[in-house]
C-alpha cells in the first residue's frame, strides 16, 4: 500500500501491467464501490497519475479511482521506440489496462491528452466508455496552446531546488492561473518532477517529444468524429476561461456537434484546470450524481 502526504491519507494500491509490446505500465487504484464504473483518470502530455492525488482522494471510496501513468511517464516504462509515444498507442494501453482488471466500462477523466485518447477510445471500443469528463481539450485545439506546450516538452532540464523548478514551471504556463503564489508552483512541481542523481528533472521520458519533432508533411487528422462518438454517452466538457489550447468558440461548436454535451467553464485558470476549482468541483459532483449505474 502506498499513501501520498496530507491530511486525508487516504491509499491506494500501486499496480502494473504489462501491454502487448512487453512495457510495465504503472497505475493507481483506490478503492470504491464496485456496483458501478471507476473513474478512469488520463493525465496530460508532460504529467503523471500524481496529478489525480486530490481528485481520487475527493471521489474515493464513493467510487472505485484508477489512475494511469502513461508509457514514458512516472512509474510507467520507458519506450525503447519514442515514435510509439502517440495517442492511438496510449488508447490500446487504455483498453488492455481495462481488460486486464476486467473492467467492462469506466467513466473517463481525461486532461489534454488524455481526453484525445478518451475520443479515440470512443471510436475503437466505445463500449468501454460508460461516460467521459473532458478536461480543457477538443477536438480542435489552439496553436498557441500547441507552440507553448511544444515550446518545453522533451527538455531535459536539471534544477537544483524544488524552487527553481517550480519558477521554471510557471513561466512554462505564463503564470496561469495568477493567483498561485510560489508555493502551489512548488506543489505543482513535485507532482510533475522528480529527484535524480542529485538534481530535479522532469517525470518523463523526454522521447515523447519525438512526434513532435517529426520531418516532413504530418497528416492532419478530423477528430470530430471521434468526438461525435462520444456524445452518445453523457458528457462533461470543463473549460479554463484563459486557456490557450481550448477557445471558447471551438467549446460553442462542439455544444453544436453534442448538443446534449454539458460544460462549465473555470474562470480565471488557463490550460488545464486541476479540477479542484470549485466550480469545476460542483460540475463534476452534478454530473456524477446524474449517471444511472
């Protein structure tokens, strides 16, 4: 058993699969009831299962909470080949994850990239998606959002204090939200670095940059329908009101493409809320209280 530091203590259980490939995935599991889908939680591009601590610790043991380390992130295996470091593999992972714990359906709570690999699960196992939350991602994203986060990724910086990376990890966000003080950033840095040989870097491969560094043309690919395909379940979209990845009008049109989809928008926050905001919060309780398992 393993138990992150605070007030709750509340603990999860480390466990691990192995993935067709031969890779070790990491996950957190905390317990809940089992008379309904678990809380499926996918982290973003350059984050780890750690970003989930308080949610799982807010909804466990109402619900049964599983959080995944993507491949190439926390305590999950690196990837000998970094151009397997995209979505469509990190949406097999996700569903030989569920049949190795033999969970039939989960409710999936995806944050950037994780709510791109929601979608695309939507589109190859859609039975396994019993809801989704959407956490500040689309199916169109922003390039000011995509050249920011692209701006950092895969660079395999050493700070010599938890303060200098977390001044390092504000400036990578612009200081969004502005109502951090030093001393979120610093909680936000542990969650997303690690200690190493006597510095601090960040808790991933820095090969998951590879797709990103790509020669040549990149196909562009419609996400729509694979958003559309996720409206035949329900479905919660938060939204940070500064967010640089997902616009306000690119929200209004998928209302159109879902119009049963709901939404909350967090004021204040950029790309991505933590959902710990309370409006975030009070969306996410009204939509789970709604589901009928």
């Amino acid at each position: 058993m393993s138990a992150d530091a605070g007030p709750t203590e509340i603990r999860f259980r480390d466990g691990y699969v192995v993935v067709a490939d031969g890779l070790r995935l990491h996950y957190r599991d905390y317990a809940g009831a089992a008379d309904k889908p678990p809380l499926l939680c996918l982290h973003g591009l350059t984050r780890n299962a750690r970003d989930f601590a308080d949610f799982a610790e807010r909804y466990s043991p109402h619900w049964r909470v599983i959080a995944l380390d993507f491949r190439g992130r926390g305590s999950s295996e690196y990837d000998p080949l970094p151009a397997r470091y995209t979505p469509l593999t990190y949406a097999a992972d996700v569903i030989q994850l569920l049949d190795q714990l033999m969970v039939p359906e989960a409710v999936f709570v995806g944050t950037s990239l994780g709510g791109l690999v929601t979608m695309i699960v939507a589109s190859m196992a859609p039975q396994r998606i019993a809801a989704s939350i959407l956490n500040d991602v689309g199916p169109e994203l922003s390039s000011a959002g995509l050249d920011r986060i692209g701006s950092y990724v895969g660079n395999d910086t050493r700070f010599a204090s938890w303060d200098e990376a977390a001044d390092a990890i504000a400036d990578n966000n612009r200081h969004v939200p502005a109502s951090y003080a030093h001393e979120d950033w610093v909680k936000m840095a542990r969650r997303v670095c690690r200690e190493e040989s006597g510095a601090i870097r960040f808790d991933y491969d820095v090969g998951i940059a590879a797709p990103f560094e790509a020669k040549g043309p990149v196909p562009k690919v419609d996400m729509w329908p694979l958003f559309k395909a996720l409206g035949h379940k329900p479905l919660l979209v938060v939204h940070g009101a500064l967010s640089d990845l997902l616009s306000a009008e690119s929200l209004e049109k998928m209302h159109e493409v879902v119009p049963d989809m709901q939404s909350v928008t967090v004021p204040g926050v950029g790309h991505a809320p933590m959902l710990d905001e309370p409006g975030a919060v009070a969306a996410i309780d009204a939509f789970l209280a709604k589901l009928d398992f």
